[in-house]
C-alpha cells in the first residue's frame, strides 16, 4: 500500500503558511487603520488630547474619540427659547456637560463647572450645560439660584434627543468639542473642573489646531 504523504504533506504545510500570511496581513492593516485613526486625532490637535495626557490632568474617566468626529448635531435651547446647535458655536473650545437635577454627581460638580465657565470664557473656552431634566424651565432655575451659579447658561435638551445622538449612557457625562468643531473626547462621570491642571488640559487640547 502506497502512502502519498509527500504530495500531500507540502500542501497542506503551504496552505497553513499562506494563512498564516493572511492573517498577519489583516492584523497588520486593522493595526495600522488604528494607528491611523489616532495619528490623525493627534495631529488635529497637536498630540494634546491623548488619554494619557487627559489622565494625568486628573480626567480619570477620559475617553479620546477614536478619530475625527464631528460633534452632534441635535439642536437644543436656551432659557430665552433660542435654539441653536453646537455648530453654532464652532470657533470656542467647548466643554459639553449633560447633567441633572436627580443627578447627584451632577450637582456636585456643578459649582466647578461654572467656576470653570467664568475662568476660561475670555480664553475661548465656554462650558455648555445642558440640562435632561423631564421639566428643565420648572427645576434648573431654581437650581441655579440656591446653587450660586452665575456664569453658567442654562441650556435645554427636549427629549434628550442630544443625549441620544451622543450615544450618552449615564449622567454626568462630557463631551470636549475642539474649536474646529470635532469632538476629540468624553469624560464619564464627575471631576474637578477647575483644578489648574485639568484648565490647562482643556486649553492645550480644545484650542490645538487654530
């Protein structure tokens, strides 16, 4: 009895070579596809809203957006009834914060937003604060009358139709909006918004790129 190994054995050690090769290949292009996205998020604003340098600011929770991303579109309003969107405001640094009343996080770091807001307003930088309340106009006022906030707008998202868009999933949660109008990350959760390091995170990463 003939056993024909030869013919077979170099077949079958070719066809796992060749996809040995192809699987190396597709690692390859899906690594370099990544590297891309992030050399791309990188050179939009000057290497300065990396995860690394976004945590050591003291941004735990930071998230970089995995590549260019446009900031949502949803329009929102004002507490005058004016509605605009987050391209309207395209040429600030823009520091997005969902929040609510219910929210206990939220309120905590309310105080610090707005302190932020008065800081950076004159360097190009606004917070944006835009309430998921069921009855914004019937519960933020108040709020922030007892809570001392001054610099702060009061912003409405009817139906958290915003929220949605942003694909947010919990409260607080923060979008950083550069001043080109690209959404470059996200923080989930609270933070000391004014701590120095964090101000100037914000300004090195939101106002990058001109």
């Amino acid at each position: 009895m003939v056993t024909h190994m030869s013919k077979s054995a170099p077949v079958i050690i070719s066809t796992v070579a060749v996809a040995a090769m192809i699987g190396g290949w597709a690692a390859f292009g899906l690594q370099s596809s990544e590297m891309k996205q992030e050399m791309a998020v990188d050179a939009a604003s000057g290497g300065a809203c990396t995860h690394e340098k976004g945590v050591a600011a003291g941004l735990t929770n930071y998230l970089p957006s995995d590549g260019p991303k446009q900031a949502p579109q949803t329009t929102f309003r004002d507490d005058d009834d004016n509605v605009l969107s987050l391209a309207d405001l395209k040429g600030q640094g823009l520091v997005v914060n969902f929040w609510a009343t219910w929210c206990a996080p939220c309120v905590a770091e309310m105080p610090a937003l707005d302190r932020l807001d008065a800081e950076m307003a004159d360097q190009g930088i606004r917070v944006i604060a835009i309430n998921e309340d069921r009855n914004p106009d019937a519960v933020a006022p108040g709020f922030y009358e007892e809570t001392g906030l001054t610099s702060l707008g009061l912003y409405a998202d009817e139906g958290m139709q915003l929220a949605r868009e942003a694909s947010v999933s919990g409260l607080p949660t923060t979008l950083l909006i550069n001043r080109n109008g690209d959404e470059v990350g996200a923080v989930v959760g609270p933070a000391e918004w004014d701590a120095p390091e964090i101000e100037a995170f914000l300004k090195s990463c939101l106002l990058a790129g001109g």
